[in-house]
C-alpha cells in the first residue's frame, strides 16, 4: 500500500511568514524532511491566496514564484487534480 504525504496550507504559510521564527524554522524543517511529499492544486490555490495578505508577495505571480521554489527545493511532486497524475510544477 502507497501513502502520499500532503502538505497542509498553513504550513507553507508559515514557511514563509518571517513574523514567527519558530513556526517558519517547524515548517521549514517539516516540509523538507518529508519523503515523497506531494503538494495538491488545492493547497497552492489557498497559499496563493493567504500569502498575499501576509508576506511580502503582494500579487499572485510572486506568491507562485514562492510556492514553486519552495516545491522544488523540497522536491515536492504537484499534484493537478487527480491523484493518479503526478507531474512536477
């Protein structure tokens, strides 16, 4: 049996949110300790949107050039809408 490990939105708002060190530094540690993490368009969608509140990615294309980094850094595989396509962001 496989198990696909889902990151929250809340935890990549916190990996980016300088304003709590000690979430960023939890958050940071949990998504890049993750084994085959996935990220679901869902999430993104709802980062996307949080984070321009929040941080200093005040439009949707820089909070995307956030999310997309921080996928690729943790190596996170982008789940689109079905969970049987799995493709990178």
């Amino acid at each position: 049996m496989s198990c696909m490990n889902a990151v929250d939105t809340n935890v990549l708002v916190y990996l980016h949110d300088t304003r709590d060190p000690a979430k960023q530094a939890q958050a940071a540690a949990l998504v890049m300790s993750l084994a085959d993490g996935v990220l679901l368009w869902q999430v993104a969608c709802e980062y996307v949107a949080a984070v321009r509140n929040i941080v200093e990615a005040k439009t949707a294309p820089v909070a995307a050039s956030r999310l997309r980094g921080t996928a690729d850094s943790a190596a996170l595989d982008f789940i689109l809408g079905c969970p049987h396509y799995r493709g990178r962001a």
